[in-house]
C-alpha cells in the first residue's frame, strides 16, 4: 500500500480528482466505484470544477456506488442516490443510466444486491474505486466480522457507525439500521483503488491499517493489504506524525 499525504482535505481532493481526471481522459468509458461521506466531498468538488472548466467529461463514465441505505425515504436528503445527485451527478455529464446505486425503494432487497453484483461483474469491474473508511475500519458498510469473500449484500449497520452518521440526521435513532453494500471482493475486484482519509478522528484508524500486512477481518480496510495497487490519499491530520 502506498500513501500519499496533503495538507488539507482541500489538496488531498485536488489530487485525487486529478487522478480521476487523468483515468476518464485515458479511458473516457472507465468504471469508477465512488462513496459517500464527508471525505470524498473534496474530491466531488474539484471534479465539478474541473468538468466545468472543460478538463474532464463523464459523459461515457460508468459509475457504481459503495452502497445505500435501507428504509430511507426516496427524497431523504441523505439517500445516498440524492447525495450523489447534489455533490457530483447533477453537476457534470453523466447519463443517469450509467449511474448504478442500489435501489432503496426496492421491496426485495436481496435480489437487488444479486442484481447489482451482477451488473458490476458484467462492467469488467471498476477501473478505479474511491473508498472512504469508518472509524472502526469499515468500507462501505462492510463492518468488523464481514467476511473476506463477501460479494454485495444486505448487512446491519454497526452500532459505531449509527452513532457517527447521527451528525446527518435530525436523531440518532433515524439512522437506518440496515443497507446495502458492495462486498469486499467486489471492492477488491477494482483494478486500482483510492482509500481517502481526512481528520484526527481517523488518525487511529489509519495507524492500524499501515502498521501490519496482515488482512484481518475484524478490520475490514486490512482486506485492501491483498490488492496490489492500493493508495492512501491523507490529509496532515490524520496521518499524524508519520
Ligand atoms: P465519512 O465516512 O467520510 O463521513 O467519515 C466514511 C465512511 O464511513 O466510510
């Protein structure tokens, strides 16, 4: 695992964006795997910049999204599918077919992890996944325990992640409890993968996951330790002293 560390999450979404640049420029159909949360919100940004400067296009991107809430209103604002629309999809070229979110509305959301996966895999898989990480290691809503063969599916969110996605919603117990999610060889599938980590509060988390090379399930990131090209795009904060 390599890593890269910035400034500030400003600078470390700058690069990253960048990176996303370069690969729609060298493969204007690329399969991206992008998340949500409050890290990749940098990279959003300077993506849109950059679109509406004339720099990229995503008008043949095919995007799959990490994952989606359970049990979410349609016009929730935090949906992840209105997340997406609001920082990057309603701002650049992308055709609305080409975004792939598991569908919260469906009533059987087993078959719509089925589904998913299946189309994923059919895409060739991504080109370059962006992840974000939990406090506890989780990616996407892959938590502890999650087995390292998990393809996408239905999971219980951690009690951990509850408490830290509250600051979204109007009370703690609004927070779904349950979601849909890429696995974690379905994230490993990517040909290459960005994990963005920004703030002190991710510091520990980090340390963790570049203190070993062993992949342990009980902190699903440590799974990213089987991919050969993984880089770790951090901000000063949370890298530390490092
Ligand atoms: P955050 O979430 O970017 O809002 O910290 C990351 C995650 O839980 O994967």
């Amino acid at each position: 695992m390599k890593i890269k560390i910035f400034d500030d999450p400003m600078q470390m979404g700058f690069m990253a964006a960048t990176e996303v640049k370069n690969q729609l420029n060298g493969k204007k159909d690329s399969v991206l795997i992008l998340p949500t949360g409050s890290t990749p919100i940098p990279v959003y940004k300077n993506l849109v910049n950059m679109y509406n400067k004339g720099e990229v296009s995503f008008a043949d991107a095919i995007t799959f999204n990490l994952d989606e809430y359970i049990g979410i209103e349609s016009d929730h604002e935090e949906r992840y599918y209105n997340f997406m629309k609001r920082n990057l999809f309603s701002h650049v070229d992308i055709k609305e077919e080409n975004i792939n979110i598991p569908d919260s509305r469906t009533q059987d959301c087993e078959a719509e992890c089925v589904k998913y996966e299946k189309k994923y895999r059919a895409s060739g898989c991504a080109d370059l996944a962006l992840l974000g990480i939990g406090n506890n290691g989780h990616i996407g809503f892959n938590e502890p325990g999650t087995s390292f063969d998990s393809v996408t599916h239905v999971t219980h969110i951690a009690e951990s992640t509850i408490k830290a996605n509250s600051r979204f919603f109007a009370s703690e117990d609004l927070v779904p409890k349950a979601a849909m999610t890429m696995g974690i060889s379905t994230i490993l599938s990517a040909k290459k993968i960005f994990i963005l980590i920004t703030g002190k509060a991710k510091h520990d988390i980090l340390m963790k996951l570049i203190s070993s090379n062993e992949a342990d399930e009980s902190i699903p990131a440590t799974a990213l330790r089987l991919h050969k090209d993984v880089t770790i795009y951090a901000d000063r904060e949370a890298a530390g002293l490092i």
